[in-house]
C-alpha cells in the first residue's frame, strides 16, 4: 500500500478502482498486502475490501471478506523481551499491533497524528508490558527521522529468534520469522491453484522482498528502496506517477488482445 499503491497523500487514486472493476471481469484476484493494521486497509479501500484478500501487519493477518484464511501470531515472551530495550532509546516510539486494537504508552499528539494514518485502531495505555487480552502479530516502531539509522541498530540482534524488517522510512516492524507478504501469497496461490508465472505483484521497500519471490512478474516501483530495485524483475513509474495503475492497464490492453 504505502509507497506502492497509495500516492505520498496516502491516497488510493480513482483510476485504480475503474481498473480494478477490469480485472474483476478478467477473473483477476486482487490482494492488497502491506504493514498496516487489518482496519487500516479496509479502510482505504473499502469500496472493494468485500472482494478481495486482505494482508495485513506484512503477512501476519489473512482474512478475505469476513472469512480469516490464516494469522501468526508473536509470543508474548518475545514482546517482553523487546519493550525494555526499546524503551532505553530516546526518540523510538513502540506500536504493538493486536488483532483487537494497536497499544502505544506514549501519549504525544505528534505521534498519534502520524499514528492515525497507519492504525486506525489502537488505545493508550500506562505500560505495554501489561498488555490487554489480544492476539498480536508484530512489534511497529518508529522513529522521526531515520528507521535505519536509529531503530534498525537497536533492534538488529533480535535476528536470530525474530525478523526485523526495515518497512519505512521511519518504520522498523519485528513479527514471527514465519510471517512476510510471501508466506502470505503463497497460502493464496496454493488456495486458488496459481502459479508463479501467472502473478504479479508490486513492492517498494524491504518488507517486499518475500513476496516479489513469489513472482514471475515482480514490479519495484521508482521510489523504490535499491534492495527492492535489485530483487525484481521488472520496473515501474513512482507511486506519486500511477506506477501501478500503468502496469495494469498494459495488463488489461494485452488481455483485450488475447
């Protein structure tokens, strides 16, 4: 969504929808995959969300209209290990993202601007080290500035028991090693019989890299992080240039001619 199919206003373009209801009459399934909270994408595209397969919090929450087609989840022993350590770091600002509600205890107005874009649903509460009753799929933190400069670093020996993903620029996300976009796409291509070569999907940074594997036709767009740059086969104009609106229509113009 962010970066790829949403514009820098974090907006979806009309154009988009008129080709999405092309690709409803070609029998062309459309998934909408990224960090953002379940609710949070729905919302953005709630004209169509009914329709289409929804992929939440980078591959930790599946669900298709109100059918959930799988989750996974992160220990809760895991996000007692991370929150301390987050916490030490001035300027991290920590989002644990449940199936429920997202959890902040930093109450600044600032933050939470930039929080409701991203999370639709999440409360303030005095210690995310007593956290409510919830499933959780990951651990969002964000920093004004850089995520790979300030977050990455903190977090990075984690690596050997979680993933970390540099999402954003400001984002870092830490989920379940067994959770990414790929997984994700991979569970849909095996529930719906498609291969490889008859998917295309489209990315922008490092949370991408799994699913554009599950491509033949595996689009970075011009805004591109360079390792997302490297790890597809095709390109595609910027998201603030209808990157993959274009690529669509050359889809749907070369399906007319068939």
């Amino acid at each position: 969504m962010d970066g790829t199919l949403l514009n820098s206003k974090n907006e979806v373009s009309d154009q988009f929808f008129d080709l999405y209801a092309s690709l409803k009459s070609h029998q062309i399934h459309f998934v909408a995959a990224s960090g953002r909270q379940y609710s949070s994408i729905q919302d953005k595209l709630s004209a169509i969300s009914d329709e289409i397969t929804i992929v939440a919090e980078n591959g930790g929450y599946v669900k298709q209209g109100n059918e959930e087609l799988g989750s996974i989840l992160l220990p809760t022993e895991h996000l007692k290990l991370l929150i301390p350590v987050v916490r030490k770091v001035k300027g991290l600002y920590t989002v644990i993202c449940g199936k429920k509600s997202a959890y902040i205890e930093q109450d600044e107005t600032t933050f939470k601007t930039i929080l409701k874009e991203y999370y639709t649903k999440f409360n303030v509460i005095d210690d995310l080290m007593q956290l409510p009753d919830d499933d959780f799929f990951k651990v969002a933190i964000y920093h004004f500035e850089s995520s790979e400069t300030y977050i990455y670093p903190v977090v990075k020996h984690f690596e050997d028991i979680l993933q970390i993903k540099v999402s954003g620029n400001n984002w870092v996300d830490i989920a379940n090693p067994e959770a990414n976009k790929g997984l994700a796409v991979q569970l849909l291509q095996h529930k719906y019989g498609i291969s490889k070569d008859e998917t295309m999907v489209f990315g922008d940074f490092n949370n991408d890299l799994e699913m554009l594997d599950q491509a033949y036709f595996s689009y970075a767009m011009a805004n591109a992080h360079e390792n997302v740059k490297k790890a597809a086969r095709f390109h595609t104009k910027s998201n603030n240039e209808a990157g993959v609106e274009t690529i669509l229509q050359e889809l749907l113009l070369a399906k007319s001619q068939l």
